[in-house]
C-alpha cells in the first residue's frame, strides 16, 4: 500500500490533484479540505479524523463437508458519543480500508444530521449469493458472538444495522444471538436496528434512507437560486432521472421519484442498464427481475450496450445507489446530469468531484444524503429504550382534541368539513407517521444547514466540504465539551 505521501495526477481540466490511493484516504481528504475553514487545534483535527478502534477477525465456519476460514471487521470510527452507529455488509470487496472509510463517514453523517451516535461500521467478506440461507445463519451469528466477546456491540456500546448485501433477516439473526448470549438485558432490543417490526424494529426503516435520499433532493430542488444556477427549474415535477442500483436504497429512492411525477429515464444494474425517455416505472421494472432473474430486455425499454453507460446519459438528476467509486477521474468529464445525488456511500472521488465542479455540477453529498437510514434507525433505537411504539399514548388523545378543534370550526362557520378532509384531520399519529415526518424535518433541516455555511463563507466551494465542516464543528465542539485527558 502506497504511504500518504501520494503521488499527484495532472488533469488539463483543473491542475494537479492529489490522488488518493484508498478509500478512506480519500475520506481523510475531503475532510482536509473541510477542516481548513474550521477553526479547531491540528491534535483536536487529528482525533476527529483517526478511526479508534478496529477489529478484524478471522472465524471458522463449517460450510457444506469443509471448514472455511471467514475474514470479517468491525470499526469503530469514533466515540464523541456513545453507542457507535453503522450498518454491516456482506460483500467480496470487503477490506479493512473500506470498513474504516465507511465507519469515518457514519461519524459525520450523524453529527450533520444531529444523531447522537459516533460513527461504526462492519463486513464479512463473502459474496452471500454463494451461501445458503443456513450458512448466512451460522456465520451472521458467529459474527455476532466475536462482536460480543470483544464487548464490540450492544445497546449503549455499538449497533449495527443493514447495509450492502445485509437485511432485516441478518439483523434478527443478530439480535437473537445477542439476547442468547446476554439473558434478562433490560435494552437488549436496542443492540441492532433495522429489525423486522415483529422484533421490536420500528415502522418506515426498510424505505427511510430512499425516502430521505428523496426528501433532502426535494429540498435542495426547491431553492430557486442553486436551481438557476444550473439552469433548472424549481422542484421534482417532470425531472429526469437516473438510478444506479435497484437494491433497497437504489428502488425506494426510484419509487419516490417515480410517486413525485419525477420521470426516471433509465435504471442501471450490476448486469444491465435499461432506458426510456418517457420514462420507467420502478415497481414494474423490479416485478420484471423477480419473474426473469435480471432487468435486461424490459418491454418497451432499450436495453444499453454497456451498463455503465446509463451513468453517461443526458439527464437533470444521477442517482448513484450502489457502492463507492463509480464516478472517478476516468468518466467524470463524460457525465452530463446536471445534480448527482449520492445514495450510495462514496460514489465520487475527490478527482470526480473536483472535475464536476468545473462542468457546473451540483453533488449532493452521500454523508447527508444518505442519512436517512441511521435517521431512522435512531427512532428504532429509542423506541427500543422507551420500550413503547411510537404514538401509542398519544394517538387517541390527538385523535379525539381534532374532533373537538373541527365541531368548534363547524359550529362557528356554520359550514360543515367535507369528509375527506374529516378523515385527515381528526385522524392521531401512527407510528408511521411519525417516523416519516422525523425524517422529513432532519433531511430539510440538514440541507438548510448545510446551505447556509455553503453560501456564507465565499471560498468554500462545493456542498461536500460545506457538509463536512458542518460535521467538524460538531464534532470538535463534542470534544471541547469532553474535555482531553491531561
Ligand atoms: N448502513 C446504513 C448507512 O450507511 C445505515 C446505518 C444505520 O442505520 O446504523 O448509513
């Protein structure tokens, strides 16, 4: 592995760059560049950077007639709050840079969105296609009781969640191993998260980081000045659109665009890419893979010669949704969308990135964006420690005070509420509801934030850097509020 000491590349459209030469590398300098606009302390700077404890593990699994050796980690980024926060993936690619370089990023996604949590992550390095569902079992539980051992996870230690190749199934596995391994622990519902609802999850998790991807574009749709800009009109209505990844991110983030009257032009997958200007409709293009096995050859649409050339389309929005590095120095200068949004974590490279801010385009960063996930799997978290599902105690109470509000307005007014509106109104908050407005109110209020250190300080150049200093200042107030050891 190459040192930090990098070699420089020149590009002819913006000088020399630094390269970076890993992924979390080029995490460290986007937070580099960041930390130039902030004002705390080289040391202070330095911590909030380092990723402070990693574990890697090597574990025996009996698969099939023969033992195999599971290569597997658990990072924990940072601990300026407590428990740790972030998902686990399954996934060949899985190395440890890759771990520490998504554990950093669930560090400042957190502080931007006001998350109480210092940022976690993990991964088994396995493709789990190749598993049955039996051998996921045994090694997502093994996986646990490492985690355990080591004092790695639990309620107000560390809680993982779903992330690439990982579900709601994986994390029940988890959380029954735990609840095993630690009887009569009071919040032990609260060692994982993104759990089914039938084992203490919470309503709206499985879609929340495509509904936030969804919410915090709209937002950033919606200001009239960033839009003429890039020469775009204001809002969702009519926009082209175009997804990378049909997983759980990548289809709600579609079906939301979709629901909005957005158009989505083209859908890429890892086998195909499929393209339609006037337009796809998410749910039946993934009802077409469950019947075919792959998106290729969808009716009506034409079926791309190369996937990745659907990421070189003509459109308003590319929705990056799958994992990192697709948009590097190599086909930056080729994207012509006029937003990127990045769903998946890391999609750009620092070079991308610098690239596209030269061609006028506008990224909204994966460690706001995507943040709608750990969102809710802080409400599933409290709702575990509450012990009580949301709007449980108050839906009646609201529910019956609406009534009484609209027997005054019609008695005052005279005139009656039709019943449509009746039905809105007088209605109490489910669980649902108030886990979607929770996230709809920390994606707007993320994007405000972000926009107003953006557009304040002249010299800081792109919605990334205004993120991450965000995150900084944040951060570094935690650890001024620590106080450092003497
Ligand atoms: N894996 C998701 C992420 O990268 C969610 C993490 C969580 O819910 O803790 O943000």
């Amino acid at each position: 592995m190459l040192t930090s000491d990098q070699v420089t590349t020149n590009h002819p459209a913006q000088g020399p760059v630094k390269k970076p030469y890993s992924f979390f590398h080029n995490v460290e300098m986007w937070f580099d560049k960041a930390a130039r606009f902030t004002k705390w302390e080289k040391g202070i700077l330095e911590q909030i950077k380092a990723c402070n404890a990693v574990y890697r593990m090597r574990f025996p699994v009996k698969i099939g007639d023969h033992i195999e050796v599971i290569e597997a980690y658990r990072v924990q980024h940072s601990h300026h709050k407590l428990p740790c926060k972030g998902g686990i993936r399954y996934s060949e690619e899985v190395n440890q840079d890759e771990v520490m370089a998504l554990a950093a990023l669930m560090t400042y996604k957190c502080a931007i969105v006001n998350v109480p949590f210092g940022g976690a992550k993990g991964g088994i390095r396995i493709n789990p296609k190749k598993y049955s569902v039996y051998e996921l079992e045994k090694i997502t539980r093994r996986y646990t009781s490492e985690l355990i051992k080591k004092n790695f996870i639990g309620p107000g230690i560390d809680v993982p969640a779903p992330d690439y190749g990982t579900g709601e199934r994986e994390m029940s596995w988890i959380l029954d191993t735990y609840l095993s391994l630690k009887p009569g622990e009071l919040d032990g519902l609260g060692c994982v998260t993104g759990k089914p609802v039938s084992q203490g999850g919470v309503r709206g998790r499985k879609e929340a980081t495509g509904r936030g991807v969804f919410y915090g574009l709209r937002e950033v749709l919606s200001h009239k000045e960033d839009m003429k800009r890039l020469g775009l009109e204001p809002g969702v209505e009519g926009k082209t659109v175009i997804v990378q990844g049909l997983g759980n991110v990548g289809y709600h983030t579609a079906k939301f665009f979709y629901e909005a009257g957005a158009k989505i032009i083209c859908l890429i997958e890892w086998d195909a890419a499929i393209y339609n200007p006037r337009g796809l409709n998410p749910d039946e293009v993934v009802k077409f893979r469950e019947e075919t096995g792959s998106i290729k050859n969808f009716p009506g649409a034409q079926t791309l010669r190369r996937n990745t050339d659907g990421l070189e389309l003509e459109c308003d929005i590319l929705i990056p949704a799958a994992l990192e590095n697709v948009i590097d120095a190599e086909n930056a200068p080729r994207i012509k969308a006029r937003i990127i949004g990045e769903a998946a974590n890391g999609p750009l490279t620092v070079e991308a990135d610098e690239i596209l801010l030269k061609k006028n385009v506008l990224v909204v960063p994966d460690v706001f964006l995507n943040a709608g996930g750990v969102t809710v799997s802080y409400f599933e978290w409290l709702k575990n420690l509450q012990h009580v599902r949301y709007g449980r105690i108050e839906k009646r109470f609201t529910a019956n005070m609406n009534h009484l509000i609209l027997e005054q307005i019609e008695k005052n007014t005279g005139k009656p509420v039709d019943d449509a509106h009746r039905r809105l109104i007088e209605h109490g908050p489910d669980e649902i509801d108030l886990v979607n407005s929770g996230l709809e109110e920390t994606m707007i209020e993320a994007v405000q934030e972000i926009r107003e250190i953006w557009h304040s300080h002249k010299d800081i150049p792109d919605m990334r850097t205004a993120a991450f200093v965000s995150a900084i200042n944040k951060i570094g107030e935690a650890y001024a509020q620590l106080g450092i050891f003497p």
